[in-house]
C-alpha cells in the first residue's frame, strides 16, 4: 500500500474523558460483550482523529452509523492491536463483529517500511473464516467489507478464492454480495480476476435471482461490453417482464453501447419502446431519456413525450414532477412542431395541486401554443378560469392570477382569440383577490391599445362592471382606460351616468352632513365636523397655573355612520382616504368633457356636462378638507384636481394643454408597451445566442459530420466533468492574477499567498507556502475560520517544509448565502527546539458579485416585493458625477442590477432621476433597489439609494458596496 493517505472524517472529540492504553486493555479483556462494544468504540474513534482521546458523542455518532468512509490517519494505539486479535477477534457477538470491521478498516495495518504487519495474517484467517460461516448475515457483511479494503492487495490475495466460493452460496442475499465484492476487487487489482468476464457469464446463465442477475450483468459490462450485449441479445423476448433493478441496468448498458458504433442500435430501440410500458416511473423516465437519445424519428420522440406526460400526471412527488417537467421542456425545445399534438394532454398536468407544477406545466403549454390549437387551449384555460370560483379549489387565487396571466399573453400573441377572452376576463374585475383583478386590468389596457376594433364593446362592458369593482388600484386602471377609450358621444354619456352610480349622491359633503344630521350627530360648521351628544369633563391648566374644569363633547363613532358596505364603492374609496383615486377620476372625467365637447354640437349640454364634472372634483375636494375622511386630502391629489378644474374653466383658451390629456397619454402608453415588447425580444435572442470562447487552436466539431444522427447522448462521465468544473473553459492568465491574495509579507517567516476561485456555491483556495528560512518547517499547519456564512469544508493536514521550500495547499469553503464574508487564518509550525511559532495572515474578503447575477420581473412583481421585504439599507448619494443617467450605469455596474425603469421614461433632458432595479443570487434571494437622485444648481448629485431584500445580508451587501465605491472616488480634502 502506497504511504499517501486518503480522505477521513474528523470526529468531534471531548478530551474530558482520556482512558489509559492500560484500561482499555483491560476492558477488552475482562469486559462484558457491552463493555468491549464501548472499549471498541474508544478505540475507533482514537484513531479516526488520530490521538488517544475518546469522546461520548463521537461514540454516539459512530453506534448509529450502518458504514463508514474513514481511514487510517495515524499509528494511533499500536499496542491494542493484538489484544483486539485475542479477545474481540473470537467473540460470536454479531455488533461487535460489525464493529471490528470498522476498525479493520482504520487500523494501522503496515510498519514503518510499508510491510504488511504479522499480526494481520490473523485477521485474514478470521475474515476467511466469516466468508465460510454458516450465517449468511456475517458472509454478507464480511463481503461488504471487502469493498472497504479494496486498495490492500496484500489483504485481498488470500481470499479471493474463498469470495469466489460464495457465489454458489444457497442464499442470494450472499451471491449478490460476493458479486459486487468481486467487481471490487478487480476494478482495483485486475490481475487478482483475470478471467472476470468468463465468471459471470456462467454465474449469469446458471443464475435465477433478479437482483444477483442485475449485479452480475454490471460486473459484465464493466469488464467485458461485448459479452453484456452478447448476453442481452439471448434474453432480448424476456427484457419487458424483468426485474426492475435488471432493466435500469439493461438501459444504461444500451445507452454505453450506443455511444460507440454498434449494430444493435434498431433492437435497442425496439427495447425501449417496450420498457416505455413498464409499471415502473424509474424505468418508464430512463427508457423515454434514452430513447430521445437514440433516435430523432418523431414517432419515437411522441412516444417518449407522452410517457413523460404519463409520469407527470401519475406521480405523487412534486418534486419528480418539476424534473419530468424540465426533460419535457428540453424535448419540447428540440422538436417543437412534433409535440403539437400533445398539448392537450399536457394541459392535463394543471391539476396538480402545486403551483410550482402547474407554473411549469404553463411555461411549456404557452411555449407549445400555435395557431393550430389556441382555441382549444384557450377554451380549457376559460374553463379552469370557472373553477377557481369554487369554494373549495385548491389554492384558487395564485391558480387563477396564472390561468390569467397566461391567458394575457395567448390573446397579445394569438389576436384572434383576444375578442372572446377579453369579456370572460372582465367578469373578475370584481375578484376580491386584488393581485387577480389587477392582472386583468393590464390585460384589458394592453388589448384595448392594440385592437383598436375591440373598444367600443370593451369599453361597454368595463361601464358595466363599475358597481362590482371593490379595489381602488383596480378603479384606476378602469376609470384610465374609459378616460382614454371612451370616443362615442352616448357611449360617453353612459359611461357618465355609471360613474353617477358609483359616485352616490353629489355633492359628497353635503350629502354627509345630511346623512350625519339624520343619524342624530351634532354638525358644527362647514367643514364637517360633528360631534355626539355624550360629554366628558377634564382638568386644564390655564394661563397663571391654576387648574379648571373643560367640557367636551365627543363623538364615539366616525362621522359616517353608515357602514362603507351600504356606501357606493368609488364614495366609499375617497370616504377612505383613497384620494390617488380621486386624482385619476379627475382626469378621466377631463378627458371625457373635452372629447365631448369635441364631438357634441350641443353646447348647452356640453356645458351641463362640464359643470357637472367640475362640481364633482370640487366635491372630491371639499370632503377631502373635512372630517368626514379618515385620512386628510394629500396636496399632490388637490393639486392635480385643482389643475383639472383649470383646465375645463380654460375650455378653449389652450389647445395644447387639451391635446396633452387626448393625446400624449395615449402615445406614452404606446410607447411603453413597444419598449416592453422591444425588451422582450432583446431577452429572448439573448437567452438562444450562447457566447462561447474557444482557443484559436481548438478543433472545430461539425455536428454534420458527425456518426450519430440521433440527439446528442447523456453521458454521465461529462455531466460530472462539468459539475466539478473539469469542462469548463480556463480563465485568461490576466483575470487569475486579480484573483490572487497575499496573505502574509516578505519579510514573515513563511510567506503566503491564495488564488481564490468562486465555483458554484464553493470557493475554491489555493494557497501557496514558501518557507524563506533555512530550517526545517515541521508540523506546519494552516489553520482557516470565517466570519458570515461561509463554512469550511475539510480541516487541512499537517505538513513538513525543508528550507526554501514551497508547499500547495487546496481548501474549500461551502457559501450558503449572499452575504459579506470574510477567511481568516494563521500558520503554525515548530521551529529549532521545538519552540511553536505562529503568523497572522490576511484577511480574504469575499466579492458577492459573483453571486448575484441581473434578472427582470415586472412592475406588479417588483412593488409586491418591495412591500414584502423588510430589511432596507438605505445610502446617501455622494459623487463627483454630474450627469444621473452616469451614476444610474455606474450603480448597476457595481452592483450587477438590471433597470426595469424603461428607456423611454428616463429620455428627455431633466435634473431629476428615478429608477427601479433588479437582481437575483444564486441562492435564489431577490435584491430591489430604487435610485433617486437630483442634480442641484452647483452641478453635484444628491440623493438616496434603496435596496431592500427577504434577508439581511444582500442588502447590507450591496450597501456597502455603494458606499465603498464612493469613498475611494472622493476626492482628498
């Protein structure tokens, strides 16, 4: 055996308890079985960790444990060795014959010059011995072990024609052992097997057991695939009523045997579409996986489409669901036109109680949607629409905020199913869950800009609906939508006449203290107030000290007795406070009265009409000043009510003013709706064109020219290639030396530096020792901790450095979030005399940006996170910039944020800037941050950065990157 070590497990160790050489002997030897059991225990554990030391809850750890994975690390407790041969060795004692194989496994089994030692020509004998034992149980665990001590040749020699003995065994638990045991051995030491192949072609043909069968046929691929496949073809009529564990194998060998040219490639294809029956899910995915990569006939890819739809539908777990779901997808994106025809039975899928699943499952029909079958798709859609009315439906408001949110996109992509949506849609205008009703209101707009022949009847019947409309995000989208569309001079007469009904009785204020005088509240003055009958007395300090008595009347309910219920919605939404609204009424009616004016040759009831709707703001007005609101008017709301009462006073004295609310409106919207539609196609020609860098001398590969006709393979050896990083492309030699941090100087000892790399969720340290002294370094240890969520992997081993020697040492840090971390550390070593000395390293800080990647969600996702989230960091600006769309672009360089503000909003020459921005972790955590800022007459910038996230960290980060940045721009005082 080599002297390297391997990998092992460092056990926690409580070095209270320290038993004496001398008392575990005697344990071992006088002891109970349990005391032996705990002796062993002590044992184990000491020379895991490599010192005498025995902890309790490391023998608690080690007592659940069915295997391990740990090696020797040390000549930890030599002299135990051979009374654990006299006295533990003998015992018939089933626990502690399973733990002596653990210790076999750890123990020190060579000398110093790399010998086997005597002592193990008598544990071999015993383990002979339990190979041959009439227990199957202690054969078949004996055997498990073998594949333990797989690397000691010295070991394994003399037992390998007993391990061949047991695969005549009469029990099949210990035939299927010595397989896998025997496969063991020769993957290590072939020359042990030589004739492998041979073996298992007769253990296979005398064979009857499905799991010994399966067991044998991978030891037969592994060592010989001509003879697997020569086998296979004898059993090519039974493949469909095998075991399931033998068809997985039979699958995977078809899949290895195709990668190469082969000949059986027809009837390996044949033998999938049978497995694609199986009553098996594992066997039904694999079989449909291979099958996809074997051949491109479309007859083949429905066939393995429709069991993946199968699969989906019939699966319990959500989670294997979401996996089916990801393969269908890939298919889906590979043979688009040839699994048009299963979107029916991919709809089937949403029902599903996850939403995650059905969003999924959405994703793929909207993908899957053509003209074809967008009616049928659409009609399904409508009817689930239907069902999420039912009491009972299982997550009814998020199921139905997607089913019309999908339905949006169908109608925008496909216009002729837009007219027969567009109605079924409005009827949830009403829907008390406000995130649905406003995702129909985005619909309607959009529609109603885009088909200009769908207005009239659009607009009749959002009229309609205004008395069922509870939300006051949802009336504003409404009442902006009949202020833009409504043209016709009945049609605007209507709409009037609704807005009338929901309004209640003009004007507000007057109709209130009506109300309140009628309920038997006493009414003081204009402005509302009123007060009960029921008075209180209280003491008041006057002016020169002394106290008096006041008396107060108070009311002991709000001014508007009468509950909102019993209230018309829009007068209950401003009687709430809900002035914004009020705003948007304003101008809507504005619109109306000018479009009115323009169409009506009537003057005298244009000019009724246009009294009316100023009596109305007025009144929007004065209520808002009273006492009869919970919530005060805002000014920014009395002032744009106040502007549109200017405005119809002004009828006809500026044109320009009337044509900025009948007109710029209008074309800001477009605009806005081409600038999503433009982002859209930027995003959806990024995400197909992948960038890919390659060498000047890297060979170029023709998929034209290449055997394989069929979609590219899954080859396993590849996948983890790429998921450890051995695939991926090397970075330039310029981007690795701006990765490299000096931990120590030149002048210290030892001098240190580490290249670190980010891969996934790990970093990656490599670090560098150079021992500048002319000693001998021993004992040297490098010693990491960190601060935030970073963890560290493996403890690094002790080395010994010769003078002016260099030493590589590789770590690993687990991350577990996007939060600032920081990797401290020290060396230490013994010098001359054995005198321990230490040096502090660097500290290693951790760059987030390698985490947090630019994302785009829309406006409704962005402003229900932001009031989501509860940790905001907020930074003030300070920079030398002059120009805020400069500072926009150097904020999201810095941070690695996407703007969702459009293009066009932030167009124009102004000294005022505000934007919203985005991004995603890795770790799947949400980042939003608002940029306001204004440029002042000396030509610098103030304002304020907003970043809110779920967790602290990310918004701390960012933060501090910000700040950061701007302190190192500043310029010195």
């Amino acid at each position: 055996m080599s002297g390297e070590a391997p990998c092992y497990t460092v056990v926690f160790e409580d070095i209270t308890e320290t038993p004496s050489t001398q008392e575990l002997r005697s344990s071992l030897e006088k002891g109970s079985d349990e005391d032996k059991l705990d002796t062993l225990r002590r044992i184990i554990v000491a020379t895991i960790n490599g010192n005498p030391q025995v902890s309790i809850h490391a023998l608690n750890f080690l007592n659940d444990r069915s295997q391990t994975d740990v090696t020797y690390m040390g000549p930890v407790q030599p002299t135990l060795l051979m009374p654990i041969i006299q006295y533990i060795m003998p015992s018939k004692h089933k626990q502690l014959k399973k733990l002596l194989h653990f210790y076999w496994e750890v123990c020190p089994k060579y000398d110093e010059n790399g010998k086997l030692k005597q002592e193990m020509i008598l544990v071999v004998n015993a383990i002979r011995n339990d190979l041959q034992h009439p227990n199957e149980y202690i054969r078949g665990a004996t055997l498990r072990f073998l594949q333990k001590i797989s690397k000691d040749v010295e070991l394994l020699e003399p037992l390998v024609p007993t391990l061949r003995a047991n695969l005549e065994h009469r029990h099949s638990y210990v035939r299927k052992a010595a397989v896998f045991a025997l496969y063991t051995v020769h993957r290590e030491h072939e020359s042990l097997v030589p004739d492998a192949a041979e073996l298992m072609q007769t253990f296979l043909a005398a064979e009857s057991d499905a799991t010994c069968k399966r067991n044998a046929f991978v030891f037969l691929a592994g060592v010989a695939m001509n003879k697997a496949v020569e086998w296979l073809r004898s059993v090519w009529d039974g493949v469909a009523s095998m075991d399931e564990g033998l068809q997985m194998a039979i699958i995977e060998v078809a899949r290895m045997d195709c990668i190469n040219d082969t000949a059986h490639k027809p009837r390996y294809i044949r033998c999938m579409f049978e497995l694609l029956n199986s009553s098996s899910h594992a066997v039904k995915y694999e079989a449909a996986t291979t099958l996809t990569t074997l051949t491109q006939n479309p007859a083949a890819v429905k066939a393995a489409a429709s069991c993946f739809v199968n699969l989906i539908v019939k699966e319990s777990d959500n989670n294997v669901k979401l996996i089916v779901l990801d393969r269908l997808d890939i298919l889906r994106s590979k043979h688009g036109a040839v699994l048009d025809g299963l979107i029916m039975d991919v709809l089937q899928v949403l029902s599903s109680a996850d939403i995650e699943v059905r969003r999924k499952a959405m994703s793929i029909v909207l993908s899957m949607t053509s003209t074809r079958n967008v009616e049928e798709v659409v009609l399904f859609l409508k009817k689930q629409l239907q069902r999420t009315q039912e009491h009972d439906y299982d997550k009814a408001p998020e199921y139905r905020q997607l089913l019309i949110q999908s339905i949006h996109v169908m109608a925008i992509k496909f216009p002729e199913v837009a007219a027969s949506v567009v109605h079924a849609l409005m009827d949830f205008l009403g829907d008390s869950n406000n995130p649905s009703a406003l995702d129909v209101v985005a619909f309607v707009r959009e529609v109603v800009e885009k088909f200009p022949s769908l207005r009239p009847a659009i607009t009749e019947k959002l009229t309609a609906t205004l008395s069922s409309i509870k939300s006051g995000k949802v009336f504003r989208g409404v009442l902006w939508i009949l202020g833009e569309y409504v043209e016709g001079v009945s049609d605007i007469e209507q709409t009037m006449i609704e807005i009338r009904g929901v309004l209640g009785e003009i004007p507000i204020l007057a109709a209130e203290l009506r109300e309140a005088e009628e309920n038997g509240l006493v009414v003081s003055g204009e402005d509302g107030t009123a007060t009960g009958q029921s008075g209180g007395t209280r003491p008041k300090v006057l002016a020169d000290g002394t106290y008096a008595t006041e008396t107060a009347y108070t009311t002991s309910a709000p001014a508007n007795v009468s509950t909102s219920k019993s209230k018309p919605p829009l007068r209950a939404l401003i009687l709430g406070g809900d002035f914004f609204t009020g705003a948007v009424l304003a101008a809507a009616l504005t619109k109306l009265v000018l479009r009115y004016d323009e169409s009506s040759d009537n003057n005298t009831r244009a000019n009724a009409f246009r009294a009316e709707v100023m009596l109305i703001m007025t009144s929007v007005i004065r209520v808002g000043q009273s006492k009869f609101v919970t919530v005060p008017i805002d000014e920014d709301s009395n002032e744009r009510i106040l502007s549109c009462i200017q405005t119809l006073s002004e009828l006809r004295e500026h044109s320009e003013v009337n044509d900025m609310f009948l007109r710029d409106t209008r074309v800001a919207y477009g605009k806005m709706l081409g600038a999503q539609e433009k982002r859209a196609a930027e995003k959806k020609e990024a995400e197909s064109t992948k960038e890919s860098i390659v060498q000047v001398d890297d060979l170029l590969n023709f998929r034209q020219f290449s055997k394989k006709s069929a979609d590219e393979g899954i080859n396993y050896a590849d996948d983890l290639g790429k998921a450890t990083g051995a695939a991926e492309v090397h970075e330039d030699f310029i981007s690795n030396l701006s990765r490299i941090s000096q931990l120590t100087g030149f002048s210290d000892p030892v001098y240190a530096e580490a290249y670190v790399k980010m891969h996934g969720f790990d970093i990656l340290l490599d670090v560098l020792l150079v021992n500048q002294t002319s000693n001998t370094l021993q004992n040297l240890c490098l010693d990491f901790a960190t601060l935030g969520d970073l963890k560290l992997v493996e403890r690094p081993a002790v080395y010994t450095i010769a003078p002016h020697g260099f030493q590589s040492i590789k770590a690993t840090i687990k991350v577990s979030s996007t939060e600032t971390g920081v990797i401290f550390g020290s060396i230490l070593w013994e010098g001359p005399g054995l005198a321990e000395t230490c040096v502090i390293l660097n500290d290693i800080h951790i760059d987030i940006m390698d985490y947090i990647k630019p994302a785009y969600c829309n406006e409704t996702q962005f402003r229900s996170m932001w009031t989501e989230f509860e940790w905001e960091n907020r930074v003030n600006v300070s920079t030398n910039m002059s120009d805020p769309r400069d500072y926009l672009k150097h904020v999201m360089k810095l941070t690695n944020l996407s703007c969702l503000t459009p293009e066009g909003a932030m167009s124009g020459e102004c000294d005022f800037l505000s934007a919203n921005m985005y991004a995603r972790s890795l770790f799947g955590e949400d980042a939003l941050a608002n940029l306001s800022i204004e440029r002042t007459e000396a030509g610098t910038i103030v304002g304020h950065v907003r970043i809110r996230s779920k967790t602290q960290g990310i918004a701390l980060s960012l933060g501090d990157r910000i700040t950061m940045s701007q302190k190192e721009n500043k310029p010195p005082i």
